[in-house]
C-alpha cells in the first residue's frame, strides 16, 4: 500500500526508504512501514505499509 497523490505518485519521502544492501542478509520476519528496497536478501515474511521494490540483485524468498 503507498499513499499516492493526484498524479499517482508517491507521496512518501525518498530520505524514508528502508535498503537492504547488496551482501546483507535477513532473515525472519522483516516489518516495514517505510518505502523498502532491497538489493541484498531476505529469507521469510515482508510485512510493509508502503512500497517494496527489488533490484536487480535482490532477491526475497518466502511470504
């Protein structure tokens, strides 16, 4: 769920953002109420009340 303006953008702060690096590992039950981005790997349940994005190398396994 994301809070959209208008012109359908997010209207979250990009200084708001959750990143998982690149190398980083989590695993468990992840609960996010800010943007999340995830270049690294998480291993479990994503809980969020915003954006999730995955880059290119990220990766996320589970619920």
């Amino acid at each position: 769920m994301g809070i959209f303006n208008k012109a359908d953008q997010c209207t979250i702060p990009a200084s708001e953002t959750t990143i998982i690096a690149s190398g980083a590992k989590v695993e468990g039950v992840f609960n996010c109420q800010t943007r999340l981005h995830v270049d690294g790997e998480i291993i479990g349940k994503v809980l969020s009340d915003s954006i999730v994005t995955i880059g290119k190398q990220g990766r996320i396994s589970g619920e």
